[in-house]
DNA sequence: CTCCCCATGTAACTGGTTACATGATTCA
DNA sequence: TGAATCATGTAACCAGTTACATGGGGAG
C-alpha cells in the first residue's frame, strides 16, 4: 500500500533510536537536540506516534515509554535512505531585498542589521551546543557535522551581508 | 482591521510593480525572476489576485491586465518594511545527517554526493542568470545582490561536503 | 496548597500544492 | 487543423501550527 514517507515519521523514529521515552520527551529532545535545523509540534507528534503504533513500528514498554520495535528500526533505515524531499524557496529576506529599491535605504539597511544579529546569534548557539557536547559522552560525530552545516551557513550569510553593504554603500 | 499579512501577497504586489500584466505572467515572473529564492502557485496567485482587487490595491487596465493602484503601491512599501517571518528550519539533509550512524556509509556518500550535485547546478543556474542580466537593460543591482547571496549559499554547501567527507573518511 | 513541569490529546485554522476544467489565441 | 502557449479559475487535499482541554506528580 506504499505509504507515503513523512518526514515528521523520520525524526520521531530517529529520536527514538536514541531509546525508549514519551512524546513529550521525543518533542524536547527534537527540540533540543535537532532544534537548529528541524522543528516538530505536539500537534504533529502525537498522531504520528499513534499511527506508528497502530502500524507496529512502535511499541510502549512497562513505563508506558515508546520504543522502536524491528519493524520500527528497518523503516527508520528506508527512510534515511529516501532522498530529502526538496523545500520549495521561500527566502523573506531576498524576497525584500529584491524589491530594494521600493524599499528604501532605511529598509534595507535594518534588513541586512536583523539578519546580522540572527547570523550572529546563531553561531552564539552553536558554540554554546559544541560547549556542551564536549563535556558529554554520546557519540558526538553526527551532531558536530550538523553544527558546523550551521556555522558555515551563518558565515556564508555574514559575508553575503558584508559585500552587500558594500555594493549597495547604504 | 489589521490584515494579516502575506508573503504572496507581497510576492504578487513586487511582480507588478514592474508593469502591469496578466495573472499568469505574474507566475512567470515569479518563476523566472525570483525562481531562485521563491515560489508560488497558480493556486495561490489567482485567488490572491481577486482579493487584491476587491481590496483596491489593485485594478485592471484596459487589456485586462493587473495594474498596481495607489494604495496598491503603498501596501506594497509597507509590506516591504515589515520583518520577513522566520521559517522553522526543515533540512531534510541535515536529519538524515544526523542519523549519520543508522545510516551507512553508502547513505552518507550518496546524501553528500547529491546535495553535492545539486550545489553545483545551482551555481550553473545562477552563472546563467548573471549572463542573461548583463545584456538586459533593467535595473539589475538587487538581482545581482539575491543571485550572489544564492552564490554564498551554495559555495558554503560546498565547503562543508568537503569537510565532512573529510571527517568521515567515507 | 499551589505552582510548575510532565504528559496526552484534539479541533480549528492556515498556507500552500496538485489536479482538474475550461477556453482563447497563435502559429506551424 | 491541430499543437502549444496564454489565461483563469476551483475543488480536494495535505502538512503543519496554535490554542485549548485535561490531568498526574513533585517541589517549595
């Protein structure tokens, strides 16, 4: 019956390959631990895990705590393997940017200030997140791979931000 | 009654701000024109249309074609000074990363390959776009400015294959 | 005893895509 | 005359968020 992949599906069976919790700990630790380049909702997570059980990919253990079952964990793998399903664009800032000349040297300048100080702020992040994985003992490739996509992206944007300037002498 | 605002409708009031035009050109500007960093369908953009109008933002010339009116112009100087709402991050790559473990070597080197291939496309595309905008007589200063920006987005792709490829040793 | 966190869930809404239906115009 | 392109629109669907409702358990 080729049921459609989900994404949602993806990271709530990769968060459990971590170990068995509850969908209240699957939602902080997608926050926490993916939350700076994956989001998911309550409202999302929890039909999710229901159809996952149903399906018996999952299953609750005497804590009442979701765990994969072998099924689970061969579904997780076929999903890694599908190609990431491609975001359409949808980039606010060059959407406004492109427009700059409707926009004004005012709105351009506090444009390319906000999303300095996101870029900024970003990094902060990521730094303080490679602080805290030093001192743990998981298992720290993959999150320092996904850290530093961050950090390239976000020096990627500070000198895309620089030259602008430049080329615009706002 | 504080209209909530639109990024389409943003995207549909820039597009004519060229000059006036049909519904379906409005598509196609958008495809072509900022294709790049944004989307938008048929099924948003007609419907966007009607209200616009019914809005007076917009009206129809004589040749039935969609022409900014007044307010038109000053929603859209508006809409432009407001700050572009914050995307959750989805990256698909990033996740599948992530389970880097679950994953497989063959996955990794297949995720990096891809995601390799699609970059350096893009860079083709946006080398394209800045050879077609040389021998256009339009303003081309904010074009360039998102076509670079897509640049640094993509050469920052780049790097960081590289260095994963290296830190994995795949 | 009260407040906060853990926990589960759902209903309503929003923003958006896809597929379909329809027809005019242009041009080979 | 038939294919391609221009043009307008809508219905069905889908993914996802927000807000709300509910309640247990522990800490101060």
């Amino acid at each position: 019956m080729t049921r459609r992949t989900s994404q949602t599906e993806l990271a709530v069976l990769g968060a459990l390959s971590f170990g068995p919790m509850s969908g209240y700990r699957v939602r902080a630790e997608i926050l926490s631990t993916l939350g700076h380049f994956w989001t998911e909702s309550f409202g999302q997570i929890y039909p999710t895990l229901s159809r996952l059980k149903a399906d018996g990919l999952i299953e609750t253990d005497e804590d009442g705590r979701f765990m994969l079952t072998d099924p689970g964990t061969s579904r997780l793998r076929e999903l890694l393997a599908t190609p990431p399903e491609p975001v359409p664009p949808r980039n606010g800032v060059l959407l406004r940017m492109f427009f700059g000349r409707e926009l004004g040297a005012d709105g351009r300048r506090e444009l390319l200030d906000q999303l300095e100080a996101q870029a900024r702020a970003q990094l902060a992040t990521l730094a303080g997140i490679r602080v805290q994985l030093d001192s743990s003992d998981v298992d720290e490739r993959y999150s320092l791979i996904t850290i530093s996509a961050g950090e390239h992206g976000a020096r990627a944007t500070l000198d895309w931000i620089a030259e602008t300037r430049a080329a615009l002498g706002d």
